[in-house]
C-alpha cells in the first residue's frame, strides 16, 4: 500500500509539470542542402514573460564530412527583424567525435544558438528562416535541419 501511494504522489508531482516546446524540421530530398532552399517555420509567442532557449536542429548521416556547419539564421515578426546573424556551429570535435545523439548511422545534434534563455518583447508571430552557408552546394548528408524552441520552466 505505501509503494502505491509513493508511485501515485509521483505521477501527480511530475504531471503537473508541463514543457511547452515548439520543433520543426524540414526535410532535404536526397539528404542534400542546396542553399536556394532555406527552411523557414512560424513560431507563435503567447508568453512574453517567459524566457525560451532557442536550438537549431540538425539531423545527418555518419558521412557528413565537415565538424560544423555555416549558418545564416534570421528573425523577423510582421514588424521587424530581430535577429540575422551568421552562426559557426560546432557539430564534432576531432577527440570525441559527433555531437548528439546516435540511431545507426544518423546523428541528430542540438545546439543553442542563444547564449542565454531570449524573453520576446510581444506577443506576435516570428518568422525562423535557416541558410547554409557552407561552400559545398548543395551540402551532401543532410537529412533535416530545423529549430527548437522550449520555454524555461522553473
């Protein structure tokens, strides 16, 4: 009976947590990014007292010969742009190897392209568009590349 009330008291406690969370992808047909295709995704702000860390999402196989990618990432509501900045994202180190995580030969990778938690001004609609800005076009072995967004939750 007491073990049944623990396990009751831990689903209550954890289910009450929520993580509000916005993924997108877009996939590249033959695993190949060619810079005239450049993902974009709506995001729609609700909370602007919450903070949210921001990711940019790629999935790629074994084969995908550099250690980071090149990219241009911009922000924009129907108003302004609030970010477009070029990005140097690290994907592997020459010690440890890939980032991310593993499922036979692809390797999804996550990385924060804002250094600390971004509070949004307004509540509106924002624009994500992603480029690659590598030299090979189109940039062999990319099967999806998107963005992540998660509202910190304390």
């Amino acid at each position: 009976m007491l073990l049944t009330g623990c396990f009751v008291s831990a689903i209550a406690l954890f289910s009450c947590n929520t993580i509000d969370v916005f993924e997108k992808f877009e996939s590249f047909p033959k695993n190949e990014w060619h810079v005239s295709k450049q993902p974009s995704f709506a995001f729609e702000v609700k909370d602007t007292t919450a903070p949210y860390h921001i990711y940019f999402v790629i999935r790629h196989t074994d084969a995908y010969k550099y250690n980071n990618i090149w990219l241009n990432v911009k922000v924009h509501s129907k108003t302004d742009t609030i970010v477009n900045q070029k990005l140097d994202i690290g994907l592997a180190t020459d010690a440890t190897g890939w980032e991310g995580i593993a499922m036979n030969d692809i390797w999804e990778i996550r990385k924060k392209i804002t250094a600390a938690p971004f509070k949004f001004t307004k509540k509106d609609t924002y624009q994500y568009s992603l480029t690659q800005l590598m030299r090979d076009n189109p940039l062999l072995n990319v099967l999806s590349a998107g963005i992540r967004i998660e509202k910190v939750s304390f």
